[in-house]
C-alpha cells in the first residue's frame, strides 16, 4: 500500500495545505481539494484566507474543470497547456 502527499505552498515554500490519499490516486482529481483545504490565519481578528491569489502548477492540472474553478473563485493562474489541447 502507498500514500501520495498532495501540498499547496507559498513561494517561500511554506505549506499551505496537504490532503493524504491512496499512492494509486491521480493528481488532478486532487487540485480542488488541495486548494479547498488553505487556510491562511490573519494577523488581526477576522476569518482566514481561503483564496490565494494565483496557483502556479505543471501541466498535469491543465483541465477544463480545474481552470473553471479557479475562474470562479477569482484566483489568477500559471498553467502551461499541453500541446494536444492547444491543437483543439
């Protein structure tokens, strides 16, 4: 049995969120959760951040329904594109 990490960091590579599951899990099925689990404390009193202001990820995340959440909730992103779907 295998386990895979999936991490949501800041650029100083201080982790954001981690969601555990099964070694055989893929990737992408993971981005909404990942990015569901932030929480970022304020300084002051208030609720925490949620919302990062962009993601960068790899090519793995490039589908339609990963870049449709992320317009919905506002939140810029740094995605290459695969070649095969930039030809459609």
């Amino acid at each position: 049995m295998t386990t895979k990490l999936h991490l949501a960091c800041e650029q100083g590579q201080k982790p954001l969120a981690i969601v555990l599951t099964a070694g055989q899990r893929g990737d992408s099925p993971q981005f909404v959760p990942v990015l569901a689990a932030i929480r970022v404390p304020r300084l002051a009193t208030g609720r925490p951040r949620t919302r990062p202001d962009r993601v960068l990820a790899d090519k793995a995340y490039t589908s339609k329904a990963n870049r449709s959440y992320l317009r919905r909730r506002g939140i810029a992103a740094t995605i290459p594109s695969k070649t095969d779907q930039d030809a459609r």
